[in-house]
C-alpha cells in the first residue's frame, strides 16, 4: 500500500467502473480505523469504503483526531488548532483517495461518527468542493471549525444526513440539534433523525443512513 497522509484499511469492489461511488469513514476519540469499518459488509458491494486511523496514538489500538476535554462546555470541548491541523489532514487525504481511484467529488460520501463527525462537518463547509454527502453521526458544528466567507461559500450541492442519541451521554442531544437550524439558513439539505440510544449507532440508524446512501448511488 502506498504511502498516504492517513493510514488507512480499505473494502474495493471487484470491479470498479464510472458508476462507483467511494465513502471515507472517520471514527471517533478512542476508537481507531477498524470500529466504523464494521459496517462495510452491510453496505453496498460496489462502493469503494475507506476508514482512516486518526494521527494521535493514545495506546491500546486507541486513536484521536484532537484532544478533547470531556468536562468542558461546547465551546471548549475540543482542542481548536488541534482540530484545524487534523481537518487539513484530512481534506488532503480525502483528495489523496479520490486520486487513487479516480472518483470525482459528486461520488464521494464522507461519514463520520462523534470527533469524526465534528471534523466532517468542518470538511464539507470549508471544502464543498472535495465532499457533497456527508452522514454524521453522534456530533455537532464547532463555530471555530466554520470558514470565515461562509455566507458566500457555494454549498448547493450539499446534503446531509444526520443523526443523535436522545440519551447521549458524552456530546448532549442540544448540542446536535444546532446542526438542521444552521444548515438550513445556508440553504443547505439535510434530514434529522434522532434515536433512543446513548453514545452510539443504533441498528434502526444503522439501516436509515445505509437506505440514505443507496438512495443516492
């Protein structure tokens, strides 16, 4: 495998053709590249999946995109200029990928899941242009993260799929529900769901954001 920016373990389909789509999976604070990347034998077979290791090692086959200070409030909740290095991290190797298969940004997912989420949002309002369906999961938009020419920005072709755990207990539920107000005063599309679960994925969103993909293959 060459080397890339992020590390990286990745499902091809057998045959990859004009109709193929890619998804770039970025996990949370803890985990590492093979947590998300569980849910590749239930997507469809002829998307290209990609989950990539975040760059700080906390031991223990745990991974970070950033510090974070679990005690904190939203707004000091994350490590800014960590969060800043890791989305440039980030947006080069989402380009890295796109080269490598030679798939074009309307074919691009990017789904996140907690600190992953954060960054995704972060991603696709400063680089609109790298990623237009996003599912994020289990996270919120940080206003430090949000480029400074965003209401002249082009996010027509954005769409997101979002979705939280009524009974979240490390990002609160009214930290998420921000996301649907903000993105529709930029006219951006999304869909909220929320589900009776805590910190996690349930099996009913699960099956929503997979439908959600396919709808858009």
């Amino acid at each position: 495998m060459e080397k890339l920016t992020l590390q990286y373990i990745s499902r091809e389909p057998n045959t990859i053709t004009e109709k193929t789509s890619l998804l770039i999976l970025l996990h949370g604070y803890g985990s590492n590249e093979e947590d998300l990347f569980s849910f590749a034998t239930e997507l469809p077979e002829d998307l290209i999946i990609v989950s990539a290791r975040a760059p700080q090692n906390l031991g223990f086959g745990s991974y970070a995109w950033y510090t974070i200070n679990f005690t904190a409030d939203a707004g000091k909740f994350s490590d800014i200029p960590e969060a800043l290095e890791a989305r440039e991290l980030i947006a080069t190797f989402i380009d890295e990928i796109q080269d490598k298969y030679k798939i074009p940004t309307e074919k691009t997912f990017l789904l996140g899941f907690s600190q992953g989420t954060i960054l995704s949002y972060s991603i696709a309002l400063n680089y609109p242009e790298k990623v237009q369906k996003i599912i994020a999961l289990s996270g919120y938009i940080i206003p430090e993260l949000l480029p400074e020419n965003i209401e002249t920005k082009d996010y027509n072709k954005l769409d997101f799929f979002i979705s939280h755990g009524s009974v979240d207990q490390v990002i609160p539920l009214e930290w998420a529900n921000k996301a649907p107000d903000f993105l529709n005063h930029l006219n951006i599309k999304n869909s909220f769901q929320e589900y009776q679960v805590g910190h996690g994925v349930a099996p009913k969103n699960f099956f929503d954001f997979k439908q959600w993909i396919e709808e858009r293959l």
